[in-house]
C-alpha cells in the first residue's frame, strides 16, 4: 500500500483524472498538499483540439502536454477501479492512501496510455481523411459537427456525409445554434441526415457503402465515430460512493463541490451533477474552487461559512467551424461566423499554451495568496463570510436564449482561465 506522502507532514491528496480539472488541481495543490495525480494516460489533452489535430496532427505538439511537463505531483498512469473511506485502487493493482479526494473523471476515453502513441493515432486519422475520396462522420454533437467543418475547410474536394440520430445537430445547446451550424455545413457542402442512426456493429469500411436506419445508402470511403465518451464514473458503481451517484452517473456535490455526505471527498469537472452545459472553462473555475476549499481545509479551524461556494454557471458555448468560423451561443445572442471563429477557431486556444511560461500559468500556487476566490464576484451576493463564485439563476435552462443572469467572470483575475483562452 502506497501514501501519497507517506511520513510526511502533509496532508494527502489524491486526485483522480487528469483532465482540465484534474490537471489544474494537482498542480495548484503540488506545493501545500503531497499529490497523487491518477489518469489512464500520461499526458492532458486540450479536447477541443482533437478535432483540429486530425487534419493537421502537427498541432499535437502543442495540444498533448505529459503530466510530468506541468506538474511536480506524483504521477500514477493507472484507471481507478475502487475506493474505501481512505483509499484510491487501480488496475495495475496500486492502493494510495488519502486524507482528501478529488474525483475529476468527467469522460472516460478510449484513448492510448502513451503521448505517443496518441501522437501515432491522429497521424493515422490524418493519413486516412487525406486517402479517403469521402467521408462518413457518425454523429451530430459538438465532436461531429467540429470534425465535417474541419474537413470540409480543409479539404473541400471530399464528399462529407453527416448522420444524426436526433432532430437537430448539436442537442446539448439552444436550437439557434443547431440551425447556424447546420446552414454553414450546408454551405460547404457537407450532407447532413437528421433522425437516421448507422448500426455500429454492423459497419465495415472494407464495403464502402454504410446503410442508415431508415435504409438510406451512404457511399463513403471512410468512417469516423463521433458519439458522445460515457461519463467516468462505472468505476465507482460498486464503491462507498455508489449512492451518491444521480440516475445519469454523475456525482452528486454540494455547494462546496463536496460530494454529497462526505467530508473530504470533492468532485469536479463534467462528473458532477452542477446543472450547468459542461465546458471546460467550467471545469476550471471547479477546480479553484476545489482547490480554494483544500487549502482552508488543511490549514484547519476552517468553519464551512468560510469555505468558497460554487453556483451554477449560464455558459456561453463556442462549436468551431473549420479554422475561421465558429457557432457560439452567448447568454443573450447566438452568432456565427468570423467573429467568433476569432475567439476559438484560428488555435484553438492551444496557442496560449506554447511557452513555459504560459504552461507554468496553468495553475497558480496559492490560491489565497493571489487573492483568488478571496472577493465575491461583482455581481455575487455575500452570504455571511461565505464566497459566492458564480452566480445563476437557478430556475435558467441551458440553451435558453432569455436568460438574464451575466456569465460570470468571478474575480478578474484570469491567470488560469488565459491559458485555455477562456474568460
Ligand atoms: C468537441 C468538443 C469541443 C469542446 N469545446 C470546448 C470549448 O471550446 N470550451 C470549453 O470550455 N469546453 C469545451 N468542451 C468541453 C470540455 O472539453 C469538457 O467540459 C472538459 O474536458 C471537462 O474536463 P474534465 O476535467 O471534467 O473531464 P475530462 O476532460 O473528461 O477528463 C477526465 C480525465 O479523467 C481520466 N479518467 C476517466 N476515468 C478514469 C479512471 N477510472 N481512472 C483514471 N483516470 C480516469 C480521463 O482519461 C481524462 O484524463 C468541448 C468538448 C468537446 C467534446
């Protein structure tokens, strides 16, 4: 049996998955707390660059970063598969023991354990689209939708053919967003099938001809599989945290970000159930809260008016349209085009993170001593000491166009939100 930080007079932090929250917390955590940082990989991956990294896989430079490159956690590249009251299992049979625990497992990827080997796979992706006369995309949300734009700005003379099993591309955002997209896709020519599905188990690329639900026939040289990654919770079905999971599988936290009845066990990220559209800009601003919590936790005497609270943000989302254009649904306006193409769709963000410097931004150290977190927000309401971090209507909908509620950019200070270009 492993401590993080055994015989050391820190307290012990496990944190699990190293996605954009998991990342963040390790590192923000690396100097107060002795860390554990479990991920089935060995690197963190800026997702919304995957689709981009396929028809450019030099991009993966930049977008792949090894944990060890960013953080001075100790690293464990192991799936979690238990836990107990103090303990963290993996497969490759570690236990590690911890005073505190952080579940950031937000979706379980089906990607390699190695940088490079995922490096292997974009390359190959690449080297499939470029040899392909055309292309099947399986798939209508945000991956789907990014991946026929990539395509189709990229390489124009290909036939792209979407197929969507649901009414409308892009369920996860308002239906004016769905329409903006599926017009630009349109324009460039993409075919886009709506309410028709492609039996999964029965595709091969060797025929060249796929056949829809509704017996519709696709000629396609290629496909890809776009549907959406299943939560990263399975692991904890059988675990002391079974009950606090929600029907979907998502962890169940408090206003602290603390999961349900417990005491020293927080989520963060898309695993929680924080009614709110899942983003990563979001995941971020969890895990300062999170790591905001830890460090008054660990200092001790801390009463819970003094610990941060998180309220559920209205998100603005951002769907790029190859490397110019973008969908982007703001609180009050949904646009396409050029505008917000200048925000998301030129790098991706990753630009942000090229230097060493920036990388270093990923997190900042000391969360208190940065000031971070310490003012309620412009707009947020003071609660008797406690810290408001974000502010929501509560009753709001995601996709709702009239929602009055500002996003909130909680304390101006947007050292770690720059790195991943997001305010
Ligand atoms: C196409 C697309 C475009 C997007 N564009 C944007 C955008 O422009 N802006 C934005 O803010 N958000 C965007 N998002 C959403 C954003 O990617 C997610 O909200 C964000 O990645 C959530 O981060 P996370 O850390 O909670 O979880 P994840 O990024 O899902 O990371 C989870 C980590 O946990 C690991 N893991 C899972 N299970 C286990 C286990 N049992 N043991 C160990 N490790 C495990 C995984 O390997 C992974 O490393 C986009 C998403 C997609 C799909």
């Amino acid at each position: 049996m492993e401590g993080a930080g055994e015989g050391s007079a820190k307290d012990r932090l496990v944190v699990v998955g190293g996605g954009i929250a998991g990342a963040l917390l390790a590192k923000s955590m690396q100097s107060i707390a002795d860390v554990v940082l479990i991920d089935s990989k060995d690197y963190f991956e800026i997702p919304w660059a995957e689709l981009r990294s396929m028809v450019e896989p030099s991009l993966t430079r930049r977008s792949l970063i090894s944990h060890t490159d960013y953080t001075r956690a100790r690293v464990i590249v192991s799936s979690a598969t238990h836990i107990t009251e103090n303990q963290v299992f993996t497969a490759d049979g570690g236990s590690f023991t911890f005073d505190y625990l952080v579940v950031a497992t937000g979706h379980a990827y089906s990607t390699p354990r190695g940088r490079d080997e995922r490096i292997k796979e974009f390359q190959l992706d690449n080297e499939k689209i470029k040899s392909s006369e055309s292309v099947l995309i399986i798939g209508g949300g945000p991956t789907g939708v990014e991946l026929a734009g990539e395509i189709a700005v990229d390489y124009p003379e290909k036939k792209v053919t979407l197929v969507h099993k649901g009414s409308r591309l892009m369920e996860f955002i308002g239906s004016k967003a769905s329409k903006k997209a599926l017009d630009w896709l349109t324009l460039k020519k993409v075919e886009v099938l709506l309410e028709q599905s492609v039996d999964l188990n029965a595709i091969s690329e060797a025929d060249g001809v796929y056949t829809t639900s509704s017996g519709e026939k696709i000629a396609a040289d290629c496909h890809f599989v776009c549907i959406g990654k299943p939560l990263g919770s399975s692991w904890l079905h059988e675990s002391m945290l079974k009950d606090s999971l929600d029907k979907k599988g998502r962890l169940m936290v408090d206003e602290y970000l603390r999961v349900k009845g417990q005491r020293n066990i927080f989520a963060v990220g898309d695993i929680t159930d924080v009614p709110e559209i899942k983003q990563g800009y979001l995941a971020q601003r969890h895990a300062e809260v999170v790591a905001n919590n830890l460090k008054l936790l660990m200092k001790g005497g801390a009463t819970e008016k003094k610990l941060a609270k998180y309220k559920a943000a209205y998100s603005m989302a951002l769907v790029s349209l190859g490397r110019k254009e973008a969908v982007a649904q703001f609180p009050f306006i949904t646009i396409s085009g050029c505008f917000p193409g200048l925000i998301k769709s030129r790098d991706l963000f990753v630009g942000l993170l090229e230097s060493d410097e920036e990388i270093e931004l990923l997190a900042e150290d000391d969360v208190e001593s940065s000031g971070k977190n310490e003012h309620p927000p412009r707009d947020a309401e003071s609660d008797g000491g406690a810290k408001e971090v974000k502010v929501k209507d509560e009753d709001s909908e995601p996709g709702d166009e009239d929602v009055k509620e500002e996003n909130n950019d909680g304390d101006g200070d947007h050292g770690v939100d720059d790195v991943l270009g997001l305010q």
